[in-house]
C-alpha cells in the first residue's frame, strides 16, 4: 500500500496527559492501574482511570455533547499540537477533503446508564429521561465521531467504527482505503472509551476481570484490569521527502470462531499479522518491536502466543502494555498504537510490567524486560470479540 505520514500523534491514559507522560511511565516501569474508585458500586478489582473529567465539562457551545466520553475525547484532542496538525490538514486540502473515522467500543452509554437510574414521570405519566439527558446524540455509538468533526471543523466523510477492542486499530485501515481510493486526502483518525457500569460489570460477568492488576502473558495470569484512555492520529498521503513516521501496512481478518473467545490457535490474528506484512512489503524479521493485545485473560493471551510463534523469528521483542494502562478496550487500538510509534522513535522498547514467570506458551519473542535499540518497524496487535482482529504496520519515511 501507498505509505501514509503520520502528521501528529497523542493519546490519553491512566499514565497521564500526552506523549511525554506516556514516554515517563514506560521508561519507569511506572503502572497507572489503580483500585476501583469509579461509580456508587465498586467492583473489587483495578482500573486505569483518567484523572480531571469529573472537573472538565466541554466548552458551553458543545454542550449537546456533554458526557464522560467526549470531555475525553476533547482532552486527548488538547495534547501535542494535533489541532494545530488538524487544522494545517484542513487549510491545505480543504475541509471536505479531511475524514473523521473515530473507533469506540462502549461509547457514550454511560450517559445512557445514568438516563435510565433517573428516569422520571414524563407529562403522561409514562417514565422519561431527565431533561437535561433528552440528547439523542449521547445515546448514540456515533457520539464520539459526530463530536470529532464538530470540534476539528473536519467535514469529509464522518465514521464511527465499533469493532470491539480492534475499533480504533482499524480506524487507520479505514482511512487508508479512503484515501487511497481518492475520497479524502488526509483524516484524523483515533478512538476513546470510558469506564461505565456496563463495561465493569459486563466483563465481570464474563468472568474476565481480575480482582488484581493484570499480569499479561505470566504463568499466573487470571484475568483483565479495564482502564480508559482516548487517543488520535493526522494522516494524509505520503510525499518525496518526507520525514518522521508512517503507517506502512495494516491486516484484518474475522476469524469468528466464537462470540467471546479467540480461536485457540490464534489463526486470524495470524492472517492479520501476515496480511499487514504483506502490505508493508517486508518480512516478518524486519519487525523490531510488537505491542500485543495481551489481555492478561488465560484464553487470548496463550492464543497471541502461539500466533505470534508461528509468524515471528525469535529476535522480535514483542510485549504487552495493558498491565500500564488497563484494557481501554476501544481505545487500546490507538493508545497502544502510539506506544508503538514512542518506540520506533526512540528505540526503547517496554517490556511487560508486573509479570515474572511466562506462560509455557511464550516464545522468545515475549519479552518481560525492557530492551533499548534502534528499530526500523513496529507494530500493533488489536483483537475483538467475535475474532474481530486488526494489526498495524509502522515505519520510517524511507
């Protein structure tokens, strides 16, 4: 595939606002997991919350789109000049040539939660939502793409892509088609997610979340720890002499093997390692670094094991950042994707924090400790429910 540039890059987490909390964390082995202090009932386990969107209601002029979700999404949007990238994009294609493709998993629906707790005798005496929560646009998986637009001034082609936990991996597939295609000439791509009671007690009830920090890939390893994060991205077509950092290549697949598990032999994430590859135009040896998806649940982690045995050469150091962040669920796909670029910039390499002993399924390429050196290409691993997989190829300006 033609090389996209990657213009402007950020993304916001439990580790803090932007790139450089991000590069802090990571370089201390420094989690942002945390016992559960969200919501009236707390589930005896540890997330990865943002701190201040509780204190930071959106601008009163975007007030139809005032929920946890959005004050997120515009947080993120604040950090290391990607208005500004945004806005150059506009002013040089023109703002119908700019698309917003934003992927999220659970959305805005904890304003719609929040609706149902206060539901109140409407003038029929029928139960109605608060008045201050009649904003269709909230109750919407579209909510976050809509906001996006509205805030960038973007007016191209406007998606929300909801895939699961691959939704944001696969936001920078769908913006490379369009622009290949000749629709648009450059998009802001991205995704966010926020914790909810429907996200916590949902995976709690899949038997998923462990009452402990996450351990991804460990021997010991018993569940997930959920966390929330938003995170974007500027990309346009490539151009002689271009520096800085490109997405070279992306993968997807729908192995459907189950509705919740992975296949056991992780074959779709297979197809989608390979079919990134391929599009790259590299092997898979040229690959220094690979964040994967890592859930730390028994199931997904010994199937990116063995899928990533059946692609990689043992030199890959490949490890999992969930145990830093939590599982953002449809914001992993952009968050660790910038981890992943961090690395390719800098060269350092995190490994996996909190675990010790690897599952017997880790190949060579599992790598517990950190490793610094320089790497030509980097990539990034998003699986979903449904074997819903997507991977993601990154690179230097040749």
């Amino acid at each position: 595939m033609p090389p996209l540039a990657i213009r402007a890059f950020t993304a916001t987490s439990a580790l803090g606002r932007g790139l450089d909390a991000h590069r802090r964390a990571l370089r201390e082995r420094r989690s942002g997991l945390r016992r559960n202090d969200f919501g009236s009932e707390r589930l005896d386990c540890w997330i990865g919350r943002v701190d201040g969107l509780e204190d930071a209601p959106l601008p009163a002029g975007w007030s139809k789109w005032e929920c946890r979700n959005n004050r997120l999404a515009w947080l993120a949007l604040q950090q290391d000049g990607l208005l500004d990238a945004a806005s150059a994009a506009i002013a040089r294609y023109g703002a119908d040539r700019v698309a917003v493709v934003i992927g999220t998993s659970t959305s805005s629906i904890g304003a719609t939660e929040e609706a149902y707790t206060r539901l109140a005798p409407d003038t029929d005496g029928s139960p109605a939502f608060p008045a201050d929560l009649r904003r269709a646009i909230v109750h919407t998986v579209h909510s976050p793409g809509d906001f996006v637009q509205q805030a960038t001034g973007a007016r191209g082609p406007c998606v929300t892509v909801a895939t699961a936990c691959s939704s944001s991996a696969k936001v920078f597939a769908q913006a490379a088609r369009l622009i290949e295609a000749g629709v648009v000439d450059a998009a802001i791509v991205g995704g966010v997610d926020t914790l909810c009671g429907s996200v916590l007690f949902g995976f709690n009830s899949l038997q998923l979340v462990s009452k402990n920090p996450c351990k991804p890939f460990d021997a010991t390893r018993d569940g997930l720890s959920l966390g929330e994060a938003g995170g974007f991205a500027v990309v346009e077509r490539a151009h002689d002499g271009d520096t800085g950092l490109q997405l070279r290549g992306y993968g997807e697949s729908s192995d459907a093997h189950h509705m919740s598990a992975p296949h056991p032999e992780g074959l779709g994430a297979q197809l989608a390692m390979r079919d990134a590859l391929a599009r790259g135009g590299i092997d898979a040896g040229d690959v220094g670094y690979l964040n994967l998806h890592g859930t730390a649940t028994p199931a997904n982690d010994r199937a990116e094991s063995l899928a990533v045995k059946a692609v990689f050469p043992g030199t890959l150091h490949a490890s999992s950042t969930k145990a830093y962040t939590g599982h953002t669920l449809g914001a992993a796909g952009i968050v660790e994707s910038v981890i992943a670029l961090l690395a390719l910039e800098s060269g350092e390499l995190p490994g996996i924090l909190g675990s010790d002993t690897p599952d017997e399924a880790c190949g060579p390429q599992i790598r517990f400790e950190d490793a610094t050196r320089r790497i030509d290409y980097a990539m990034n691993n998003s699986f979903g429910f449904g074997g819903n997989n997507c991977s993601l190829l990154f690179g230097r300006a040749a």
